[in-house]
C-alpha cells in the first residue's frame, strides 16, 4: 500500500483560500499522513449556485496547495442539502480503496458528532415528537433537528448551527451508518464563516466571491489567497472564465421557470408543498436573482434551499433521478487531476476501488451511470453559457490536470 496513511479532504475551495491551507496542512500534520486525496465539489455547489470558476482551474489550485489526487463529486450530489452532499462524498472516500482518515473542518472539534450520529441514526421516540412538533410550527427542517437533538442532549444543539459543523456531522453519521474504516480527523476552523469578511489572512469563499464581484482582485482579497491561487483566479479572470454576475444564470432561470409553470416544475428534485407556485409567481415579479431569492425565502425554505430547487429546475433533475442518485449513491470516481505522488495513488486505486474509476464518465444508454453522467454533461453545459469565454465542449473534451 502506498505509504502508511492517506487524508481526505472534501472540499469546494471556490476559491481556493488561506483558510483551505491552513486546513490541508493541518489535516496532514494531524493526521500523519502522506498524501491528501480531495473529492471537488462539480460545475454547482451545495449552497445551490454555479461555481465561480470552473473545477479544472479549482483542481490545479487544490493540487498546487497539498492535494495529491482531486475527484469530482457528481452535480447530483454537489448540489444538494448537506445529508446527500456529505453521505456521497464519504462514499467517494471509502470506494476508492485507499483513503484512511477523513479531515473536515469544525468550529468546535471537541463536539459530541458520534452520540448526535447515534441519534440522529436511530431517532428515538422523544426526538421523532420534537422534530414533528417544530415543524408543525414552521421551522425548516435544520431547525427542527437542531432543537430535537437539544431536547435530548442539551448543549449539544448549538453545534448543528454552522453549516461547517452540519456538513461534519452528516460525515461522521455517513461512517458510522455505513461502517467505514475511515479515521475522522476534526480540524478547528480559523477566521469566520462562508459569508464573514475579512479577518487579518482569513476570510470566507462567499466574502471573497462577492468582493471581487464587487471590487475587483482588491487589497482585502489579495491579503486572504494564497498570492498562487490569487494569479490562478486573475488568469480566469481575464480569460473571461469566472461567473462575475449571476445576470445570465437569472435570465436563463427565469425563462426556464415561466415556461415551465407549476405543473412541470412539480417534477423536479426536492419540489414539494407546492413550493413551484412560490417559485412560479416569484419569477414572474423579480427584476433580479437577488429579489427572487427573497421574494422566496422564508424560515421553512432558507435561501440555499430555494437556489438548489432553481438549480434542479434548471437541469432538469427530476425526482426520480433524484430518488435513484440517493438509493444508489455515485456509481463511479471520476478522477479530476493528480501529482507525481497522486499518479501512484491512483494506480494502487484503480485495483483498490470498489468502483469504476473513469476519467470520461459514460455508460452505456438507459444504465445509472449514463443518467449521472448525463445529468454532469447538462450541468457543465449550463456553466459554460453563463462565462464570457465559453469552453462549450469542456465536459467531454478536457483530460485530467496531471503534473507537467
């Protein structure tokens, strides 16, 4: 076997921050390990939006900053709530053979995730009656959770508050659900969350999206990346390859939704409760993705929510696909990119896997793996039209990053 340890590492980095290095050389050092495998969220991300560069520049930028071996998580996984997102990036780790800790990120690392797993697998009476309550009140379902999960371990509550602690928690419960020999390997984040600005060398990918959509490649932002990943970002950039407005995205979306109506959007991934009526009428009176958004939103159907339902419609992700993607899980490891060392990962991986490992995901018409590889063609696709510089043949054209 290849050295003594490997990490994984699930990640977005869009952009790639000094807050994802700090992360990657902590997860090394803490883990003892040799080298670092990422699984890359794809062309959306979870919180429901395209991502700001495309995953061949966000892989170089992983690759260039401590990871040996990127691989991609499927849009029908990268672009959900945080129980499919974290439940298939874990299976992508345990699949490949050859990853022995999972590192993640935690506001508090110290948190009690295995007891709340425990719970949250086997969903006691007391806490099925406090989650139907809450939301018989009208609390999203995070929020029902959150208060159930207090009401039998107090204190333990406020942990499922951040989205870096949620999306922890859905991978330890993942490992212990499904009995995967992976070692978890907490790290405390540094600086504030997604959102939060500026704080010294740290800040949040969504401060640093919207600065730069705002400001440019200003002082703040060049203080926050590392200078490396800062010129990655510049390149795509000027190569007109980085989505500086969601203007695009809103007036395909808003086609898509007033052609559609209600009957048609009822079919699409996570639509329930007649949320396509909200949707429908929103679209029909927003100038603006922003004042759709809020004309959305409400404490049931938080923004990241509404964003996946959009993202769904737009791709044409239905529920049956959706049901399947989640029964079934990704039914390959794409690989993205790799090093010198990641080369001899990855040959050790292609007879460890318990899944095809592909660098051109297919299969035959009518199979599983031909629905997600399909659904990652509509994906990429979408992407590609909402950049200046389109690269329309990206998806099935462009090899593996591999070392020069």
């Amino acid at each position: 076997m290849f050295g003594k340890s490997i990490v994984g590492i699930i990640a977005e980095y869009n952009p790639f921050h000094n807050g994802h290095l700090y992360h990657m050389n902590r997860s090394l050092e803490t883990a003892g390990a040799d080298a670092a495998v990422v699984v890359l969220s794809s062309s959306f991300v979870q919180r429901g939006e395209p991502a700001f560069i495309d995953k061949w520049s966000r892989t170089r930028m992983a690759l260039s900053f401590g990871a040996n071996l990127v691989l991609e998580l499927p849009t029908a996984f990268s672009c959900h709530n945080a129980g499919v997102f974290g439940s298939a990036a874990v299976d992508l780790m345990a699949m490949t053979g050859v990853v022995t800790h999972l590192s993640f990120g935690m506001e508090d690392p110290e948190a009690p995730l295995e007891t709340v797993a425990g719970i949250l697998l086997e969903e006691p009476d007391t806490f099925k009656k406090v989650l139907k309550s809450r939301l018989d009140c009208g609390f999203s379902y995070a929020e029902a959770r959150t208060a159930a999960i207090e009401h039998l371990l107090p204190g333990a509550g406020k942990m499922l508050s951040s989205p870096n602690n949620i999306l922890a928690q859905e991978y330890v419960q993942r490992i212990i659900e499904r009995n995967y020999p992976l070692r978890i390997t907490p790290i405390k984040r540094t600086g504030g969350g997604h959102h939060s600005g500026s704080s010294g060398a740290f800040a949040g990918a969504g401060w640093i999206r919207n600065t730069v959509r705002n400001e440019g490649l200003s002082d703040t932002v060049r203080t926050v990346m590392p200078p490396e990943a800062l010129s990655m970002l510049g390149t795509e950039i000027s190569r007109g390859r980085c989505i500086l407005s969601l203007d695009v995205f809103w007036r395909i979306l808003r086609t898509v939704l007033m052609r559609d109506g209600p009957s048609r959007l009822s079919r699409f991934a996570e639509m329930r409760e007649g949320i396509e009526n909200l949707l429908t009428a929103s679209a029909a009176r927003a100038g603006s993705f922003e004042e759709f958004i809020n004309l959305c939103t409400s404490r049931r159907y938080p923004r990241s929510k509404i964003q996946r339902f959009a993202c769904h419609s737009l791709m044409g992700f239905d529920h049956r696909a959706n049901r399947k993607a989640q029964r079934t899980g990704p039914p390959y490891i794409r690989v993205l990119g790799w090093d010198i060392k990641g080369q001899e990962i990855l040959k050790e991986m292609r007879t460890a896997s318990r899944l095809p490992v592909v660098t051109r995901p297919n299969g035959r018409p009518g199979t599983y793996q031909r629905m997600i590889a399909d659904l990652e063609y509509r994906a990429t696709s979408i992407w590609e039209n909402l950049v200046q510089s389109p690269e329309l043949f990206s998806e099935s054209g462009n090899l593996p990053v591999r070392p020069v």
